[in-house]
C-alpha cells in the first residue's frame, strides 16, 4: 500500500504545519544566556605543585579575567562558584573540599578564594639572624 510520501521526491522540502498555537511568537534566542563564552577558554588548572604561590597569582589572574570575559561576574554566585569548582583542577578541587570552611561559606565565592588564598599563600613569620 503506498503511503501520502511516495510521491515526495529525496530532499525535496515538505511543508509541515506548526504545532504552535496561532498568533504565537516562537522563541528565536535561547531561553538560557550562555554562561561561558566559547571564544574565550577556561582557566588552565591550578597547578598544586612546584611553586604554589606563583601558580596561585597566575590562576587567580586566569579567573578574574575568564570571569570579567564572559560576564560571569554577573551571574549567579552558584553558577559561578560550580565554573569555579570545575576549571581549577581536580588536585586544588580536593584541597578546597578538604579545607574546614563553614557550610555557608562553602557557598561564596570570595570565601572560598579566600581560603584557597591562604592555603596556597600562607603568612610566613620571618626570622631574621644577627
């Protein structure tokens, strides 16, 4: 039994009738803003090794232009604290998941730089010999 297609020839257009009630707009944009921009890369990861204190400088710099970049810095602090969490690194994820912060602050980002800050870039007692 041939079907309504038979007649339709390979790539030829077919008009189908939207499901869309008359008289509605169709989105033409994304409903969602997309969060990282794909012209500009995520930060390489904190490197946990060597000289921590430089890498950290270099990571933090790395961020705060990924996060100026790509308007992250205006988004939600969970959206920007789970891009965070996910461009560091798996070795500085476990330090920061290791680290006693509060469940609260575990939530902020600042808290959360702050405290890697101080791990990678703890205050030295100098003793100076006479």
């Amino acid at each position: 039994m041939p079907s309504d297609n038979d007649h339709v020839e390979s790539g030829a257009q077919i008009d189908v009738p939207s499901m869309a009630a008359p008289n509605t707009v169709q989105p033409t944009a994304p409903i969602y803003p997309q969060v990282i921009s794909p012209n500009f890369p995520l930060p390489s990861p904190m490197k946990c090794h060597g000289d921590v204190t430089g890498n950290w400088d270099f990571f933090k710099q790395q961020w705060s232009d990924y996060e100026t970049a790509t308007g992250l810095d205006k988004r939600e602090v969970s959206v920007r604290l789970a891009t965070l969490r996910s461009s560091m690194g798996r070795e500085c994820l476990q330090i920061l998941l290791n680290l006693n912060l509060p469940e609260d602050d575990k939530k902020k980002i600042d808290k959360c730089l702050e405290a890697l800050e101080s791990y990678f870039k703890p205050s030295r007692n100098l003793v100076y010999e006479r």
